[in-house]
C-alpha cells in the first residue's frame, strides 16, 4: 500500500494509491507561487467548477468582479490575468513530475476556480477536487507517456479555456499565450537559484525540455509557447541584480491611471530611462 502524503501548506490529506512505498507531496510551492493546491486560496469571493469558464455568463461574473477591483479600462488586463492563472496549472504539473515523477490530475473537471480580491489587485487560482495521481513509467515508455499527457492536459483544458477567455475580451489567444514564455523563463531562472538537489535538478531539466519540443499545433500556436530566450537589464530595486524584459505586455497599464512597468518590452529605451529617474530620484 503506498499511502501519499499530501501536504499544501495547510493541512494533510491521504491519497489512496498501490504498492509499498510512502510517498510526501508537498503543495505548499505550488499553492504559493501559482495558487494551486487541494486547498485552495485562503479567503476566496467566488468559487466555482473551472469548466464554468467555458461559459459566457460565468465569464461575465469573472470578468465584473476582476475589472472592479483592477480598475479596468477594458476587458483586456482582467483576460491577462486570468489567462495567464493557467500557466500556473502547467508549471504545478512540471514541478510534481520534476520533484516525484507522477502525473497529478489537473483537467477542468477536477478543477474548481477561485478568486480572491484584494485592495487594488485580484488572485485567480485553482482548487484540486479530488486527488488523483499516476506513476510515470521508466525507459521507453516514459516519453509517449508524458507526450500523451500533456496533449491532453493543452487539448482538453488549457486551449479551451485560453480561447474561451480571449473570446470573452475580445482579444487573440496569442495575448495570454505569448506571456508563458516569460514566466517559465522565470521558473527555469528560479529553480536553477534554489534547488539544490542534483537529481531533481536534472530532472527539472528533463521535463522542460520535453514540455518545450510538444508540438505547436497542440497549443493552436505557429510556436510552442514555452520557448524562450530571455533578454535582461538592470534591476533598479536591487543594486548589482537583473531584472527579466517580460516577454509580452502584461496589459497592466489597462486600468485606471495605470503605465506600463520598467520591464514591459513595449516600452522604448528612453521611456525605460525615463522610468529608471523617476524611480531614482523618488519621484514615482
């Protein structure tokens, strides 16, 4: 009997699974930095089955509530933001495989979308209904297995839902898809500064390079997604340190009173440095 230990950084729960070994899955990463976890977000206003995004009457609810507390110009930084909550669905699915080479449920139906308002910006994430895990085979196996997995994963719930969002605003798909890039630019950027296991390392590697050759047509896309080559500048919040060029807008200059970030790529270079002295002499 393998017994799973799920920790996500609330409480415990057991998943029932076969064979001889005890295994701890630990949440806590996922549900901190991509608000996913059998536990959900902490104080959400809203919850409700994540295939309910598919429809537009869910969508408008999502949308009013999100452009309220964003001060929204448009429809276009609430689709930003919720769209880009899935990449956070893939990159969880990457550090489990990484981390215990096991294929976790994600689909739309075990899924529940959350949201969680605060003063001036929202938290969209994604409760786990029910936890299901598969092992991931070893050998020859182990490629067509996860290339499945993923195909289905894109196919049956992330595509639908990034165009059904897009759809809503108004807006291509290639809005929310263009900013994966950039965050798993950051990811790679991140577990390569903190993880100090080898062997999980290596593994991190496996499985991004694998997500990063999946097949562009998958995604609707001419490219994959998760390709990247990540350009950077000087951080002006810590001396000595870079700081990322996003890889597409984030759109948060949609709103009221809002302007593009220092590390916007639609910002010109005299804009940026005009940023930059702002930022320093305190004027901002």
């Amino acid at each position: 009997m393998v017994i799973i230990i799920v920790l996500d950084g609330v409480n415990e729960m057991n998943a029932n699974t076969c064979g001889d070994l005890k295994l701890e899955i630990d949440f806590s990463l996922l549900r901190a930095y991509f608000n996913v976890s059998p536990a959900g977000l902490e104080q959400p206003s809203m919850t409700l089955p994540a295939r309910e995004l598919l429809k537009a009457d869910a969508l408008n609810v999502v949308f009013e509530q999100s452009g309220t507390v964003l001060r929204a110009t448009s429809k276009e930084l609430p689709a930003s933001v919720l769209g880009l909550s899935l990449y956070g669905l893939a990159a969880s699915q990457l550090i489990v495989l990484a981390q215990y080479s096991m294929w976790v449920d994600l689909t739309v139906d075990n899924l529940e979308f959350q949201l969680q308002p605060h003063e001036t910006y929202v938290t969209p994430g994604y409760r786990i209904r029910r936890l299901k895990f598969d092992s991931v085979p070893d050998g020859n196996f182990r490629e067509a297995f996860l290339e499945e997995a993923w195909r289905n994963f894109f196919t049956l719930t992330v595509v639908p839902l990034v165009g059904r969002i897009a759809a809503f605003a108004g807006v291509k798909p290639q809005l929310i898809w263009n900013q994966f890039a950039g965050r798993q630019s950051q990811l790679r950027d991140y577990i390569h500064e903190n993880e100090e296991r080898e062997e999980i390392l290596g593994n991190f590697e496996r499985e991004d390079t694998l997500l990063s050759g999946l097949a562009p047509e998958w995604f609707g896309l001419r490219r994959n997604p998760f390709v990247h080559k990540p350009k950077y500048i000087e951080n002006p919040y810590q001396e000595g340190k870079k700081m990322m060029i996003r890889s597409s807008c984030c759109l948060y200059d949609k709103r009221e009173n809002g302007k593009k970030c220092y590390n916007c790529p639609r910002l010109t270079e005299q804009e940026r440095l005009e940023q930059w002295n702002q930022m320093k002499t305190g004027s901002s």
